[in-house]
C-alpha cells in the first residue's frame, strides 16, 4: 500500500495534498487545481478577464460566474500586423508579448504557487477556539505545517482587542514535549500574526469592516511576495448552529476571497434528525458549494481511527479475516467518567445519541465496515462509507437500550444526577447512556451484530473498537480453556483513547511441564512504541481543510444515510416519552445493556477484570 505523499507545507505530516503523484501505489500525473470561484453563490455576479496571447491574436476569455455556474467564452480580436488563415481555420501570426497584468491561467498552478491564506475563527471567545482551535493552529506553525503566508483572525461578539486576544490565546498553546527549545520565541511569532475584530455574526456591515480588514493584511504580505499571487481564506464556525446561515450568508456573502478559495468548517451538530439536517443543508448551499463545506468530527481526526484503512489495507493477515466468516461481533465503545459538568443546557437538546452515536461512532463504524477503495482519493474513500451507510438495517427501538445517571455516593463523595445539573429541566428523560445493536446487511457482514454503548458518568474513560472472533471449530484444547470459551476466543482490540494501542488477545500455553492456557496479549502500545507526541485531532483536520483535502470530512449525502438510520428510533424514543434506565454516577452503565448484548449472544469486551 502506498503511505501517502508529505504535505506541501508540512515536511513530516502524513497528510497528502490534491497533486499527489503516487495514489494507490500508481504514477498519476499531478492535478491541477480548478481556477476557484470567484465569489459565492446569490451573492455576486462578476466576470474576470483572463488575457493570452496567441501568435498574434489576442484571446479575450471570459469567466463568468454566477450562482456557481462557470462559462468560458473567446473571441478573437484583431491585432496589428499580418494575419494568415492556414488549414482548418488555424490562425498564424507574429508573436505578441501578453500584458504584464494578465495572468496565464494555464500555466498557474495555485497549489505550487505561494498565496496566502487567511484562518477566521468565528466564535473566537468560546471555550473550542480557545481550548482545541488555537492550540491546534500553534502546533502546526511549530511543527512549519502551515502555509509560509498566513494570518489568524478571531471573530466574536465580544469587545477585545488584538493584544487582549493575544493574551487569551497564549493562555492555552503548549510546545511539543520534543522541541521546546524555542517555544517561546515560536509563541511570540505566532501571536503577532493573531489579529482581533469585533461584530455580529448575522451583520453583514461588520463582516465587510473584517473583509477590509483580512485585505490589509493580505495586501501588506504580497508586498514580500510576486504579483499575481492569489489570497485564501478559511473561516472556521465555532458557534452555536442555530446560527451557522447567518454567518455563513455574511462570511460568503461580505468575506469571500476575491480570487482564491473560500472554504468553511463547520462543527457539529449537523442538525437533530434527517429534516433539520436537510434544511441545514440546502441553507448552506445557498451561499457555498458542496467542496466549500468542510463538516468536521474531529474523531475522523484521531491518530488510531486514521490508522483503520492501514492496519485493514496493507497488512495481508487481516484482510481475509474481515469478514462474517471469522468475526463473530463488532463493539464500539465511547465511556467517560464524568458528567455533562456545566453543559447540560447544550446536552439536553440532543442527548447522548445525537451527541456521540449518530456521528463519531458511526462515522468509526463505516471506515471499519467499507469495501477496499478504488484510491486513496477522499471521493472513493467517501463513496465507500455512504455504501456501508445505506446497506444497514433501520434501527429498531427494541434494539436500543437508554440510560441516564443518578447521584451516588462513594468514598464519603456525592456525586450528582444528571438532573441536578441547574440548566437541565427536573423532569428530563433525555439520555446519557446508550447501547445499540446495527446490522449491514450486504455479503460481507450479513448476520454480524455492531454493538455501540456510549455514555457519560460511568466508570472510566475510554474509546475503543473491539473484534471479537468465532470460537475455533472443533478445539483440541476446549477442556484445558475451561467451560467459558467466550474467553478463549480471539479478541482485537484498537484504542483510540486514552493510551493509543493495538493489541490482540490470543491464547498460548503457560510455561511449565503441564498444559494450561493462558490468555495473553500481543501488544502495540503508541507511547512505548513511537516517541513522537501524538497530534491533536484538530491539528490533522485543519491542516487538512487548508490543504483542500477532504477525506476526513462528512459529505452531504454521508450525512443524509446517517441520520436516516437514527431518526426514526430518535423519533419514537421522543413521541412514546420512553423513560430511560437510571445507573449510578461512576457505575458501568444500564443492566439493560448487557441483556441486549446477550439477546445476540454477545459479552460486552470492557467488562471483566481482564480489558
């Protein structure tokens, strides 16, 4: 399998831009990136003029640009000196020197060219920007990941000032563990290109004063630059998503690169169910098109999760046992050990199901359950997914179990219910634990059980993918392995978090002149292994949406196939008022749980005093 060419712009990232040379282990010519749209769609209608030269017969090509559509129109205009029409209409002329202005857009490859790129933070003042967004930002300039020419600016509604966002942000950003020598002069460098502007986020007056603003500084680094060179810009939306339109129309609409490209991360949630999520949908392509959106879950991000495709695709001894013939079930396990701590006013409007199950595990599920891809290409990795997607069986409500957490007391400590939280309503039956069984019902997984539990307030931390394999017909060794072969079978387990691990239950004979099995593990463990700090999710997703590389995010129609798994149970749980099992606070969750995993003969694999 080929290992994916270095970033252009980040000598060690992993990372591959849209001119990789080798996909799939293939020599392809590089791709040239489109000319980008000018301006966003009903927002503006322009044309720009592209002028070339050929043999004496000036071309005057039109791009016309609106609501999206792109036309290229010539017509050729006459020049001085003599002109020949030779066979088949082809025009011979004495060669004429372009105007120095023009740009030969043929010739002008926008990813091999330096630009520069412009990174809004929308929400700047929030919790996110300044615990995952900036930090992240940091760590790519620290490691030289971003692109030579940028600038940060925060946006929100909070009056600040370009030196008290510097000081804000500096609060949060850490060196990595292996390189700290120069951290501070680093953190000085990367604080003096973090910029402040105030506004609304549905003003499009106060998006055009940071429009102004963002082509100060521009202007200001293609003074260090050749002409010609083409401005980007990102916008990243760290708000609420009641007003993502808003801010997307203004962004779009007052803020667009005037000859770059415009690109927009959105965070999640991407709607409550399919029709909210519709609407959100058509709202954002009113003002963008689809490979503008960049829909983020930063768990696509996570070094093990990007790890799936290569542990299944480059190692020969899994890929034949992927399938319903050696794997008896399939576990995705999210757990963590505290509370919704303040956040219940957010959590109560979509609970552990929309919150967790319906796009990070998911998300997990369909990476782990695709079909071997045409190429490493975001669009036929993407494909794969929606195929997995659309082939599972609607979710039941019996086969959903829900929870939510009572106060406990343990260790002379009181830990409070969910309910106790002072912006969650007394009589809430939204859940903050949830099990799952799904079903893919195609050749490959027909009649393998995906079993999902999520949940907060239990007893410890972690996020996690076990495989559990079929016993070993006709085993010699049955009566050495005891009455439980549940425990004797074979279990691979990966680790997103905490302690990234792969590792493989296996069995094997305990020294000594007798023949007792034991069960052991064949253990990879990251931070013993490899002694480069793993990066933050945020940085991979950033660095990919700057690069246009799209293969961590979500498509629309990966959206739509998910929610229309979800919805209906979501649906029903809501109309029938279904009343969720209470666990105690630091406890391993409902009991119902693990009556649905027995309905299909199946043990939960984090339960048990051997994880």
């Amino acid at each position: 399998m080929a290992t994916y060419p270095p970033s252009t712009h980040c000598p060690s990232s992993s990372a591959y831009s849209n001119n990789s040379s080798l996909i799939n282990g293939s020599n392809r010519l590089p791709q040239r990136t489109s000319f980008p749209s000018i301006l966003r769609k009903r927002c503006r209608s322009t044309k720009l003029y592209l002028h070339q030269s050929s043999n004496g017969v000036s071309l005057s090509k039109a791009v016309h640009v609106q609501d999206g559509a792109k036309s290229m129109k010539a017509s050729p205009v006459e020049n001085d000196g003599p002109v020949k029409i030779l066979k088949d209409g082809i025009l011979s002329v004495p060669p004429v020197t372009p105007p120095e202005e023009s740009i030969d857009i043929a010739s002008f490859d926008f990813n091999k060219d330096k630009s520069t790129v412009s990174i809004t933070v929308v929400g700047a003042s929030g919790d996110l920007a300044k615990k995952k967004i900036f930090p992240a930002l940091f760590a790519l300039y620290y490691e030289g990941c971003l692109p030579e020419h940028f600038t940060i600016f925060g946006y929100a509604r909070s009056k600040m000032t370009d030196a008290e966002l510097r000081t804000m942000v500096s609060k949060t950003l850490t060196c990595r563990i292996d390189q700290r020598e120069n951290c501070g002069e680093k953190m000085d460098q990367f604080l003096e290109r973090c910029f402040y502007h105030p506004g609304q986020y549905d003003s499009q007056e106060n998006f055009l004063e940071l429009d102004k603003k963002l082509k100060e500084h521009e202007d200001r680094l293609f003074l260090k630059i050749l002409a010609g060179r083409v401005a980007n810009r990102l916008f990243y939306l760290s708000i609420p998503p009641n007003i993502f339109i808003d801010a997307v129309k203004c962004a779009s609409c007052s803020a667009s690169s005037a000859n770059g490209w415009t690109r927009v991360i959105v965070e999640k949630p991407f709607g409550r169910d399919s029709e909210s999520s519709a609407a959100l949908t058509r709202s954002l392509k009113q003002y963008l098109d689809e490979d503008q959106i960049f829909r983020i879950d930063h768990y696509l991000g996570k070094e093990l999760v990007e790890n799936l495709s290569v542990l299944r695709f480059s190692n020969l001894i899994f890929e034949p046992l992927w399938s319903r013939q050696y794997i008896r079930n399939v576990q995705f396990i999210f757990a963590e050990d505290f509370g919704t701590e303040g956040r219940g006013g957010y959590f109560d409007n979509y609970g552990i199901i929309r919150d967790i199950m319906q796009n990070h595990l998911l998300q997990i599920l369909a990476l782990f359950a695709m079909e071997t891809p045409v190429s490493l290409d975001a669009e036929d990795i993407r494909n794969e997914k929606v195929k997995v997607l659309r082939s599972m069986r609607p979710l039941r409500l019996d086969d959903v179990v829900t929870g939510q957490y009572k106060s406990h007391t343990r260790g002379g400590v009181k830990y409070p219910a969910y309910v106790d939280d002072k912006t969650v309503p007394s009589d809430s039956l939204t859940p903050t634990f949830a099990a799952a069984a799904l079903f893919i019902d195609n050749a490959r997984w027909d009649g393998v059980p995906f079993l999902m539990k999520a949940g907060k307030a239990l007893h410890d931390r972690r996020a996690e993918i076990r495989v559990q394999f079929r016993h070993v017909p006709g085993n010699l060794y049955n009566k050495n392995i005891g009455t439980d072969l549940d425990l004797a079978t074979n279990e691979l387990v990966i680790r997103v978090q905490p302690d990234e691990a792969i590792y493989l239950k296996i069995n094997n004979k305990v020294p000594g002149l007798g023949m007792r099995l034991d069960r052991s593990n064949l253990n990879l463990l990251y931070a013993a292994r490899y002694s480069k700090e793993i990066p933050d999710a945020y940085e991979r997703l950033l660095l990919d949406a700057i690069e246009g590389e799209r293969r961590l995010f979500i498509r629309s129609d990966e959206l739509d196939a998910a929610w229309s798994l979800f919805t209906p149970v979501l649906k029903e749980l809501e109309d029938k008022k279904i009343v969720p099992e209470y666990y105690p606070y630091g406890s391993r969750g409902p009991v119902g749980s693990h009556y649905l995993a027995a309905r299909y003969k199946v043990r939960w694999g984090d339960v048990g005093s051997e994880q």
